[in-house]
C-alpha cells in the first residue's frame, strides 16, 4: 500500500523508519519531512494543515493511508475532511470530536470525570468566572497548576509557588497571554510524583493494542532544572511502570478511555497518549495527547517487533481483531541533540558532521535539512534523536553517548543525564 505521512520531526522520522520495515508498504511519502526521513521515503512539499493539498497530493499519487504525525492537523479536522470526502482513505488518527482531548483541556478532564478516570481535582474557568478561580485558587495548596484550555505549542501549563502570583496569572491567562488558548483556563490540583507515557493504539470499537511504555525528559538541563523544551530524551521500558501498575492502568484509564468513546458516539481510530503520574503507586492521568509522543517515539519504534502498518491498517478499518504487537524485551533510549540556545533562540543552518559513521544507533533526524550540495544542516532547535537499543539502560545509554561523540556542529548541546533517574530505582 501506499502511505502518506505528516510531520516533520523526529517522531515521524522513527514513524517513517518502522513502516519502511513492513511488507506491506509500497510508496511512503512524507510531507514535508525532513532532512533525514528522505531514507526513508520521498519528501513531499505538502502543508499537513492545507486539507486540500493533501487530499491533491494522495488522489494523484494512489495513497491508500494517511498517518498523522502531530496534533495540529487532528485538531483541525482531518480525519472528518477525508471521512466526508474520501470515504475510501483510511486516517490514522482521532475525529475532530476525538482530537478535542488534547485540543481542549477542560473537554479532557470532563471526559476523564464522566468516565470515571482518576486524574487531578480542577476547575474550569473564564474571564467571567475570574472571581470565582482565585476563590478555587484558596481552597488548593500550593503549588498551583494553571493550563490553557486549547494547544499553546506545549507552553500553556503554568506551576506557580505563590498564591497571589497565581491569582495574578490566572486573570493575565484569562486575559489572553495566550491568545484564545487561554480564553478558558483549568486550574488543578497540584500532583506528585513520576510521570510516563503510554501509548494505545485503538480501532475505536473497543479494540486496542499497548505499545511500549517511555518516559521522557522535559528540561533542558541536568537534574531536570532549568526550561521546558519538545523534550530532550526518552527512555524504554519504564521500571516503574510494571505489570502490577500497568494493569491498574488498564484497567481503570486505558480501558474507561477506548470504551468511553465509543460510548459518547466518539470515532477514534488511531494512536492515544497518556501522560500518566505514578502516585504512591497509583496511575493518575496528567493529559491526553492524540498523537504518538515526540521524543518518545524514537525509543518506542526501536521496541516495536511487529508490522506497525498491518496494526495502523487494521485500527484505521476498525478491526484490531486479534493482531498482535511484540514488544522487544531490550532497553530503548534516545538523547536529544539540539541548538545551542534551544529552547530559547538559536541560529540554523550549521552543518551537522559525522552521521555517517554511527553505526551503533539509529540516528532519526529532526530539525535538519539537506543543503543543494546534499550535506546536513540544522534547521531546528531539536536536531537529531540519536536511538540505541541496549541489554539496560545503561548500556543503550552507552551506545547513544558514543555516537554523539561522532557527531558534531556549531553550538549542540545534549543531556548527559537522560535515564540516570530510573538506573538506582
Ligand atoms: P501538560 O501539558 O498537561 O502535560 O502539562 C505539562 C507538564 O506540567 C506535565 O508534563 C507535568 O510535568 C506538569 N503538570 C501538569 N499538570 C500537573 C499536575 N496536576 N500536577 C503536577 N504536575 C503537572
Ligand atoms: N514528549 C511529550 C510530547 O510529545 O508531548
């Protein structure tokens, strides 16, 4: 079959380089890819977000899939404009109706409340309703989760200390530091604990599939200190999340989730992320993303032992049925090459050295871009997802810390302490 591919980043760079593995699959385009997915398939100069070109582009070119990388183009309603128009594609991917768990916060927790899923106590709030959020604000304890109800480019979460600073930030939220993402702020119940990414795989009747369980690693610096950015590495599997906390997850978010929206009349046929909180042991849901995580992915595919396009074929008809998806018993890790600067400004265009003598890990480009000549260069504050598959942690971690000491351009930077957390548990 022929597939076409959204996204640009290092998520659809480990996406892309799993289907290039399956029988199944004849043509991959990605659109517009990147500097390194192009191994992968054939770039295309197509905006995910431009519904007519995309629908252009797999009309001329035979495509019989279309798989989405990021949330922007789910929220926006891809899955309808093709369900509408091409009854005959299949898309990998949520509803608009679907999409609205991560697309809007407080449609999430009320789908989390409806159904029974354990998450953090909240309330919901507009300019209107200012009076009343610093009045919710006293009834918490410190510190006090602020978020956006719509997509803030994964900015719109605030955690603030103080009370008043709260207060403060709510009504500067409602009064649109955001823009229209911040129109209706949730604020909720501060939670501790570590957190994880699962991720489903579901037909949207009933069926689903776990892939493997990461974590990743926010901040750009040690220690988990300093700001947040896309994410700077990602680890696979999760001690933690073991088979007595996995259960708990099946049992009381995965399975409350796949069967609530098949119960709300939801079609959700596609990938679900769960960003989960361990606390004391018990699995709590911090968010919803409809998409696979980014850098999570670039572990999560070095894992993956079955044909990812036969379990994306089938969930886009409907029908997991009894396919299954083998989880690799190794250790996956990825460390994040990015900018220096990242996540505040940086400079593009650098040209990236030494790719092509690693051969100890899997190298999925992310803000790259080729130059006329063909050489690597920098176009992103995140660059390139450098992946191992290892016996342990620590010796895929040795695998990856090894092949960016072959790599190098002007300003990279990379965390050495991606993992180190999970090594004395
Ligand atoms: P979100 O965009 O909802 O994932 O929030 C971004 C980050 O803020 C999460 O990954 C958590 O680290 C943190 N966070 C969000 N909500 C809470 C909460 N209720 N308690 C503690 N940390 C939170
Ligand atoms: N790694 C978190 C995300 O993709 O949102």
């Amino acid at each position: 079959m022929n597939i076409l591919l959204l996204g640009s980043g290092g998520r659809e760079s480990a996406l892309a380089w799993k289907m290039r593995q399956s029988n199944l699959l004849d043509k991959l385009y990605i659109a517009p890819g990147n500097g390194g997915t192009g191994a992968y398939g054939e770039n295309v100069a197509v905006n995910p977000l431009d519904f007519e070109a995309v629908d252009a582009f797999a009309t001329a070119h035979g495509v019989d899939m279309i798989v989405v990388g990021n949330e922007d183009p789910l929220v926006a309603g891809i899955y309808d404009y093709f369900a509408e128009r091409r009854p005959g594609m299949l898309v990998v991917g949520p509803s608009k109706a679907g999409a609205q768990l991560e697309g809007s916060k407080d449609f999430a927790k009320r789908f989390m409340m409806s159904h029974g899923i354990p998450t953090a106590r909240y309330r919901s709030f507009t300019a209107a309703t200012a009076d009343d959020g610093c009045a919710f604000i006293d009834e918490l304890a410190a510190p006090y989760v602020l978020k956006a109800d719509g997509l803030a480019a994964g900015k719109g979460v605030l955690i603030i200390e103080d009370k008043d600073e709260a207060k403060k930030a709510l009504r500067e939220m409602l009064g649109g530091m955001f823009g229209k993402s911040s129109a209706t702020v949730v604020v909720e119940e501060f939670l501790s604990g570590i957190e994880c990414s699962v991720f489903v795989l579901t037909d949207g009747n009933g069926g689903y599939r776990v892939l493997p369980v990461a974590k990743d690693y926010k901040r750009i610096g040690e220690g988990d200190t300093g700001l947040n950015t896309g994410g700077m590495g990602a680890v696979s599997p999760v001690p933690f999340a073991d088979a007595v906390f996995m259960e708990k997850v099946r049992e009381r978010i995965i399975e409350p989730t796949v069967n609530g929206l098949k119960a709300d009349g939801i079609t959700y046929r596609g990938f679900i992320f769960l960003g989960l909180i361990n606390v004391g042991g018990e699995p709590m849901v911090i968010e919803y993303n409809v998409r696979m995580g980014d850098p999570e992915t670039e572990a999560v595919m070095l894992r993956i032992d079955s044909d990812l396009v036969a379990l994306m074929k089938a969930a886009a008809e409907g029908a997991l049925g009894d396919m299954e998806l083998k989880q690799s018993p190794k250790t996956a890790v990825t460390v994040m090459a990015v900018s220096g600067g990242y996540p505040g400004d940086y400079e593009k265009g650098k040209k990236i050295s030494g790719i092509e003598d690693v051969a100890e890990s899997i190298m999925f480009h992310a803000g790259t871009k080729r130059d006329s000549d063909g050489s690597c260069l920098t176009s992103g504050g995140r660059v390139i997802a450098v992946s191992s598959l290892g016996d342990s942690i620590a010796d895929a971690l040795q695998r990856s810390y090894g092949s960016l000491s072959k790599i190098a351009f002007d300003g990279m930077y990379f965390r050495r302490d991606i993992g180190r957390d999970l090594m004395n548990l």
